[in-house]
C-alpha cells in the first residue's frame, strides 16, 4: 500500500519545528532553489554533558513551516584527523560558492578536546547530501575556538569568523574557500563576547551576533559594521535567555522576511537536549534589531507549499516480527498496533523493507502515547540511529503521533528496521518509507 505525503497544511511552524531528535546550534541559509536549510548540530540522545554530540543533520523547508530532514551529512567517523574517542561535534556553518557547497564545523583532533579544536570542512555539490570531509582550515583552532560561520559577501568574497573563551576572530578566506588570506583578526568592539558568533548583512550594514556570559542562561548580542572584519560598533541584547543553559542562533531572510533561528530545551527539560526554534526577527528604521518574541506559535507559511510529494511504501505493524514483551493487538475500531513497548528489552522490526537503488529514505513513525515524552530506539541494518522522541497524542489509542526522520537504506529490499523501547509506553501502528534519492 502507498500514500502521498506532502506535509502541507499546517497553521504555523510550532516552536521547537524539529521535535523527533533533538537539534541545536542551527545555522539557516536560502539556496538558489528558493528553499531554507537549517544546518545543525545533533544532541545524542542519552546526553553526557556535550561530548556525544555527533552526526549532523540537514532540514529544508519550502515555507519555514513544513520541514523535511534530510538526513544526516557528516559524523565523526568520517573525519579520519579527527579525536580517536569521536564526539565533540559541535555548532556548524554552511557556505556555496562557485558550484560547491562548503560545510565547516569545530572538531577535535585530539583526546585532549578543548586544546586541540581544528574547523573541519567537507563539500558537495549538493546542499543536504553527498559530503565528503576535506581536512581542516590550516592555522586555525586551538583552546576553546569554535563556531564557525561564514559569509560570501556580494562581491563575493568569503570571511570566516569564530570564536570561544571570550575572543571572537574573523578573516578572509582564499578563493578555494579552504584556506585564509593572512591572518585572523580579534574583533573590536564586541561587549561581553562567549561564542555562537554569526555573522550576516542587511542594507549595507554588517551585523554579528553572539552569544554572551551570562551565567547558566546566555543572551544573544550585536554589533553592527560598515565592513566585514569590523571595528564593531556595539548594539545591545536582542534575545533574552530562551529557558536553556546555552543560546546559539543565526540569521536569514526569506522571501522578505527576517528570522531568528534559536533553541531551547522546550522537550527535554534538559540543556543537553536542545530543540531548533524559529521566531520572527524585525528591525528599527535605524537598523537596530528589536527584541525577539519567543513563542510557541513559531511562525506562519512563507513561500509556496511544499513541492515534493513523497511516496511512501506502508509497512502494517502487522507485518513486523515482536520480541522482549512486545505484542500485536487490535483496538475497537480494527485499528492493529503493536504494544508493550514500555518493557526494557522489547522491539518491534520491520524486516524486507524496499530501498530500491539504495540512498536517503524518510521515515514516518506512526504511533499513540499519554506520556508526556516517550521514546524509541532506531536501528537500520543494524546502524545505531539513537533515541526518537514520541510527544504525548493525549491516548494510547490516538494514533496521531507521527515520528520523522531520514536514514540510508540499502539497494533491494532486504533492509530491517528495528525500534526498541523500554523508554515510556508507546504503542507503534505503522512506518511509513518515502524514498529521497532516485
């Protein structure tokens, strides 16, 4: 059985907008398709402090309210320089120039993590898919710098800028976008500078934004420049602390729309389990920025609808093979589900799932929960993909609950997905697959 999927409808994005995994630090950019992309880091599920974060994510959205993960793109393994013990995958930036998209992102490349931190590029020539890791920036790195984010300005030439242990540098980038011209400059004029240094242009005036000291809840701050390495001129506070014991955000304008995109710890209680959120961001007519509203509400569709109509192949929870307490039941209206997933050591697996050629799937998770927060453990072919969020549907017979997420299959269709509970009683209805490569 199939269905058409195209994710359209709703009234607003909801803050946080990703809620399956938890995601933070988003870097969000408008590509030549017309579309938005949140790079972001990935808190792994469960958190020890920041050291597990790892393997990064891509989401695209056609109207900031509908949005499509689209897979993960880089994790530590992949980085042969990087630290033996992995982790440590922190907030990233995305960057095209010239045909190639250029991803950058801070990573250790040794044991002793907050010594030795490198910005790690990888390219494609895709936006969201098809990375491959280029070494690390020469020159740069060291104790506590981090955050990279880079801007290709209208002339098209390219600066980077990060920062850490309350110093922010910035410089040029070579035409190969590997590479800087010279040297890095400390930037000037910055009050109560941390990290989270982005930097963006609106009208002909510069803007960065960081995130500041204040202890155990940050606040993002500005300052403006009629160039890009500065003197800074600083501007005030434009985001109060957003309920988590970090703040890191970015800036993009879409279809005539300022944004702020943020996160929170809004899910998980936890400030190692963080969620994006986006809320409106507007300006004063002397170019200041006005404080930022955060809401729940998130924000209303810009754009055109969602183009992409996914055909998902249905798999009936019927149709999965149970263990460790697990079981198939059928409620009142025939609806048939599998249960007992409360019950450490019980599964469900969905066995000979169609991968066709092989490449990025979405998964859709159907399911019914009254806990407040539940969650599932996802393996494919037997690849660890950490723990999926299960938001309360109110009942356990409400199967309105819908996990989302992108993974690789393999060619043919003797691919197996397991969910493993033990994490909250969630009962599993059906999964969905909606091939993304052809």
């Amino acid at each position: 059985m199939n269905r058409k999927d195209k994710q359209a409808g709703k009234l607003s994005s909801r803050n946080p907008i990703i809620n399956t995994i938890y995601t933070a630090d988003p870097s969000a950019h408008v590509w030549e398709d017309g579309k938005v992309y949140i790079y972001a880091s990935h808190d792994m599920d469960p958190a020890r402090g920041c050291d597990l974060m790892d393997r990064y994510h891509v989401f695209s959205s056609a109207d900031m309210v509908n949005w499509q993960d689209e897979g993960e793109i880089l994790r530590s393994e992949d980085v042969s320089w990087g630290r033996p013990e992995g982790g440590f995958m922190w907030a990233p930036d995305c960057a095209y120039k010239n045909g190639t998209y250029y991803f950058y992102y801070p990573h250790p490349s040794g044991s002793a993590w907050n010594d030795t931190w490198k910005i790690g590029v990888a390219t494609s020539k895709k936006p969201a898919s098809g990375f491959v890791d280029q070494g690390y920036v020469p020159g740069l790195g060291g104790f506590a710098l981090i955050d990279p984010c880079v801007l290709v300005d209208e002339d098209n030439r390219a600066y980077m800028y990060y920062g850490g242990g309350s110093r922010c540098e910035g410089g040029e980038l070579n035409d190969d976008m590997l590479s800087i011209k010279g040297n890095m400059l400390e930037m000037e004029g910055l009050e109560d500078f941390h990290e989270a240094a982005w930097v963006f242009k609106r009208e002909g005036l510069y803007y960065l934004t960081y995130a500041d000291n204040l202890e155990g809840n940050n606040r993002m701050r500005y300052a403006t420049s009629d160039k890009p390495l500065g003197p800074w001129t600083y501007r005030g506070i434009f985001l109060e602390p957003t309920g988590c014991s970090t703040t890191h955000g970015s800036v993009a304008e879409f279809n005539g729309q300022w944004y702020l995109f943020y996160h929170n710890q809004e899910i998980s209680g936890e400030g190692n389990l963080r969620s994006v959120c986006i809320d409106y961001l507007y300006f004063n007519e002397d170019g200041t920025i006005q404080t930022v509203v955060q809401t729940k509400e998130g924000v209303l569709p810009a754009g055109d609808e969602p183009s992409q109509t996914l055909d998902f192949q249905i798999y009936e929870a019927a149709a999965c093979s149970m263990g460790g307490g697990a079981s198939l039941e059928v409620d009142e209206q025939e609806n048939r589900f599998v249960s007992g997933l409360q019950s450490a050591g019980s599964y469900c697996e969905f066995e000979h799932i169609a991968g066709e050629e092989g490449g990025r799937a979405a998964l859709l998770i159907q399911y019914a929960t009254e806990d407040r927060l539940a969650k599932l453990h996802l393996t494919v072919n037997g690849s660890d993909y950490s723990l999926l969020n299960a938001l309360s549907t109110s009942s356990l017979s409400e199967f309105c609950g819908e996990a989302r997420i992108t993974v690789p299959l393999e060619p043919g269709d003797r691919n197996t997905i397991r969910l493993s509970g033990g994490n909250g009683e969630v009962r599993v209805a059906r999964m969905l697959v909606g091939l993304l490569d052809s």
